[in-house]
C-alpha cells in the first residue's frame, strides 16, 4: 500500500488548515451549484461571480474531509480570474490527473496544473477520487448554471 | 456455559478474513454492525449444499429437490428457534431487514393506515426504518412522529404516551447502529399496544448479539438480516404474528406466493409462502442455518458478556488515552450500549481517520451510517464507527488506540 505522505502533501494540509476563498456570494448576480459525496457526508457549494467571459470571483462553502476541503480551496485558486473556456480546460486536465474519463473525443488540453498536481498522489487511493473531484464536478455544475 | 467457558481464540480462528493479512499485517476488523464476517461453518454449508445438495425448493417431486426444500425450511426453523417465535411459518425469509420493514411498511401499513393516522418512529433509526414511513407518508398522508433522545444517547421516554396518543404503529430500533444503545424492548412494545399501537421491532443490530426472545418482547413485527450474524447477504427475516400476517396483503406478487392464478385474479398461497414471492434465496438460507447454528453453539448470553467486557475496555482504552480529544457517541453504562463505537477524533475528520487506520489495516466506517436525522442530531456530517464481535478481542481495541496515533502525527494536532 503507498504511504500516505503521498495522500497527505504538506501543500494539501496547508489548504486543508487554512482553505483560500472561503465563503459566498449574493446570488444572482453570482451563480451557485452544490454537490454532496453521499458515500461520506462531504458536502460542497460552489459560487461563481462571472462577468463576460471570466470568472471574477469565487468562493466555496461547505465541509467535508481534508482532500475534498483542500481539493476545493485549491480549484478555487486556479479558477479565480481566469476565462471560462481556460476553467474548462483546467476541469478536463485534472479529472483526467484523476484517471476519471470524458465523454469528449479531443484530447486532453495541455494546461499547467501547478499547485494541483499535489493532488495526483490521491489516484493511488481510489477511493479518495471522488472527494477529490467533488469540488471539480461542483465547478462544472455551476458553470451550467451560469449558460 | 459462561462467557469464560467459550474459548474466543478458537472462535476467532473459525473466521478465514479476520486472520487473514494484507500487505503482511494482520487485518483488524471492526466494522461488524456494517456487515460481519464469515465462520467456516456457513462458507463450508453453503459450498457443500451448491456442491452436492443444490436443487429448487417447492416445486419438483424428485427427492433431490425434496431434501432441497428440506433444507431450505429446516433453517426456518433454527431461526423461529433462536428468537424464540411460537411458529415456524410467521418466519419470513427476505432479502434483507431493509426488505423486510418496506414489506411490514407497505404491506400492513397499505392496508391498516390512512390519512391521518399517526406511526411513531424515533430519531436513532437507520434509513431503513424511515423512508418506508416517509414513502407511506407521501402516498397515504400519514402522520410521522418522533421519539427524542437524551443528551446521553437513549431514547427520551418523557412524552411518549403522548406520542402514542391515537398512533397505530410504534416502529423503532432494539440497538443503535450509530450509538450502540439499547432500547428497552419490551416496556416499548407494551407502551405501544396499551396505546392500541402494532410494535414493530428494527432488530438488525440486536439479533447477532443478544438473545432475542420476540414473545417475551410482546413485539409484533421483528426484522433483521443475515449478513451481521455470521450469515451470508442476500438474505433477511421478518417474523410476525400470524394473525397479523394472515391479514394482510401480499408484497411482491409471482411465482410461489400463490394458491391459484387465472384471469381474473389469484389467490395467495398459506403463510410462509405468501411472502416469499419468486425463487427465494436457497444457498442463503443454508447458510443463515448454519450461522443461527453456530452462534447457538456459543450461546447468546455468552455472546453478549464476551462484547459487554470488549466495550467497557474498548471505552476505557480511548478514553484513557485521548481523554477529551476523543468524544465517543451513546451510553457509557454497558448494560444498556452494544459493541458499537462512533467517534469524533480531535478534529480530524472521520474519512481521514478511517484512512490512516487503514494504514493499519485497522478497519471502521466513516460517514452518516444510515441515520442521517441522527447525525444532524449529533452536529456531526459523519463519524468514524468502530464495532466489535465474537472474533474480535482486547489486542483489537488496543490496535485501535495505537493506531490514531498516526493520524495526530499526520495532522499535527
Ligand atoms: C439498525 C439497522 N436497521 C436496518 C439496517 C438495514 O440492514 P440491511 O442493509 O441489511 O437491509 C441496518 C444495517 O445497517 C441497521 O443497522
């Protein structure tokens, strides 16, 4: 079995202990998705302030275990400010880290996940995968809030 | 016989997956109230029965399809005797206790409850015995009511005559699959009829670890399932009076729950069969045999005395160890708490500490158990539960202690 400091990365914790982008936003004008991990209770709201093309703001609500928390306040630092078309790039490339297949029959962009790819260690405990992309499919849900 | 006659060393050596290792270390088995594990005595009868005994039941004249049916009632009848039921035939086989409250639900529920009607629950059910009410609610306009808890986790008995004021259904749990308490039964079932209320009894976590007398319950309906006994899944009881049963309707409809079809409509078929519509569960039900059989081989007092001494240890060993970092869920008194431990540890949530036990092959459930009316309750999204059995022992409960120890290291509290 792997170790767990290949779950358990220092920057995980960091996030975990002090979660970036905590919090809400007036809906509308923001738009607001939530998703929950039936499997154990971890519970997450995603809210999107989106102008144009970019997201201008966002925050995350909820609770749940260190890898979905952390999983979340991470993905709300690599969506902030970015364009809604890079968002979804970013969204692919990393469920794809997460070894979880699209539908979509073009290949997986090629996006830096910076921070993010503290989170491959997760891939060797399946069954962590699904609190680590409850914070992505929460995004997506938001994002087609938002069309 | 008493508890210190069995020699619980050889009852663990019976279980192959509770001696067996992963990664080279033994593997620490403390989710039995999930589902327990399996002795050699069912894997071997079950194996044998499809090897050499298997046949359909009910239904051919050939005598390897009488032994068959044989079979198949003779652990019938071990179960109407381990819990004591007056008559083979109110013992209803299954698919689960999840089956068979939906079937009480909506069979005797469909036809005795109408709008208005009041079914008292309490707020340690497990889903199962919630949703049932909740769909009945929905289709029929039932009225739920619920029995509190005290800040210690019992039932809050204070108002329950006003509760049961006009209600036609007491349904509640004999043991906390969350907390490990234990109701008091009886005094429940005759609250209920002295109310005019039918007493269902939610006896999933109670049966494979107590003795279980349904006629000196007074109860009406009592469920569980085979897989927390020993037994193999696939296969639950219902018992119930035979009065009760008699009147109502059938659950599912098909094959070998009817006396006569034609086109105009059918008869049923006498009591067990009325319930047990289609091919039933035939292995399951060979193995269920096996394990009432072996669980009476060790005795159910003993049973009980054997997980009363486990909990009391288990309770002092954390507690000693982590004082108020660890809160433990339910009763402190033994006498009224079964081998069930949910825990909050320091603030680590339940799904991490599950993780770094597992380290340690150390096994126990995170998340809402089933109860999630309870666990809002509790303020808790989830808790870790760790549950002992017959094959589990003190070094279990110290293999626990030991192993949080990983998990403050790993989260630096
Ligand atoms: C108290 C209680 N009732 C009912 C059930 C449902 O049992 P099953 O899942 O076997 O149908 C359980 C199982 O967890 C339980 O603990």
């Amino acid at each position: 079995m792997p170790g767990l400091e290949d779950l358990y990365r220092e920057i995980i914790l960091d996030h975990y202990r002090s979660p970036r982008n905590r919090g809400e936003l007036p809906t509308p004008p923001a738009v607001h998705a939530q998703g929950h991990n039936p499997l154990c209770g971890d519970e997450i709201t995603v809210y999107l302030q989106i102008d144009g093309d970019t997201i201008t703001d966002v925050k995350v609500g909820g609770q749940g275990c260190s890898i979905s928390q952390s999983s979340a306040s991470m993905m709300s630092q690599a969506v902030k400010g970015k364009k809604v078309d890079d968002v979804k790039a970013v969204v692919r490339k990393f469920k794809s880290m997460m070894s979880i297949d699209d539908e979509d029959p073009t290949p997986i962009p090629e996006v830096k996940l910076g921070d993010l790819e503290a989170l491959q260690g997760v891939v060797k405990f399946p069954v962590r995968i699904k609190c680590a992309v409850l914070a992505w499919n929460t995004l997506t849900e938001a994002l087609a809030e938002a069309q | 016989m008493s508890a210190a006659a069995v020699d619980w060393a050889r009852v663990k050596a019976d279980f192959p997956v509770v001696n067996g290792r992963i990664d080279g270390q033994p593997i620490v088995y403390l989710d039995s109230a999930n589902t327990s594990q399996k002795p050699h005595a069912v894997i071997d009868a079950m194996a044998d029965f499809m090897r050499h005994a298997y046949a359909p039941i009910n239904r051919s004249a050939y005598r390897l399809a009488a032994a068959a049916t044989d079979a198949y009632e003779g652990a019938r009848t071990k179960v109407q005797k381990f819990i004591n039921a007056p008559k083979a035939h109110e013992v209803v086989f299954t698919k689960n206790a999840t089956e068979s409250l939906n079937l009480v639900a909506h069979s005797w529920g469909g036809a005795n409850l109408k709008r208005g009607d009041a079914v008292v629950l309490t707020h340690m059910e497990h889903h199962a015995n919630i949703v049932p009410w909740q769909m009945l609610a929905a289709s029929h306009g039932i009225e739920l009511r619920w029995i509190p808890l005290t800040a210690d986790g019992q039932l809050d008995l204070t108002n329950l005559s006003t509760l049961l004021d006009g209600a036609k259904v007491l349904s509640f749990t004999a043991m906390s699959n969350v907390l490990g308490t234990i109701t008091p039964v009886a005094a429940l079932c005759k609250a209920a009829h002295d109310a005019g209320a039918v007493a269902i009894v939610d006896a999933c976590q109670y049966v494979p670890h107590n003795v279980t007398d349904v006629q000196a319950w007074g109860a009406d309906f009592v469920t569980f399932s085979s897989h927390k006994m020993v037994g193999p899944s696939g296969i639950g009881v219902m018992w119930g009076r035979e009065a009760l049963l008699d009147a109502m309707p059938p659950f599912l409809g098909g094959g070998n729950m009817i006396a006569d079809v034609r086109l105009d409509g059918f008869t049923c078929a006498e009591l067990p069969a009325k319930f047990e519509a289609g091919t039933p569960p035939i292995v399951e039900a060979v193995g269920l045999g096996a394990a009432v059989e072996y669980l009476s081989g060790l005795g159910m007092s003993n049973v009980r005395q054997h997980e009363m001494h486990l909990t009391d240890y288990a309770l002092r060993t954390l507690t000693d160890r982590y004082g108020d970092d660890i809160t433990i869920h339910g009763p402190r008194n033994v006498e009224v708490r079964g081998a069930v431990l949910s825990f909050a540890f320091r603030d680590i949530h339940p799904h991490d500490v599950s993780q770094v036990l597992d380290q340690k092959n150390v096994c126990v459930r995170a998340g809402h158990h089933c109860a999630k009316p309870l666990m809002r309750l509790l303020g808790a999204n989830a808790t870790a539960r760790a549950s002992f059995y017959i094959y589990n022992d003190e070094s279990d409960a110290d293999a626990l202690a030991d192993a949080l120890d990983g998990a403050s290291d790993i989260f630096g509290l």
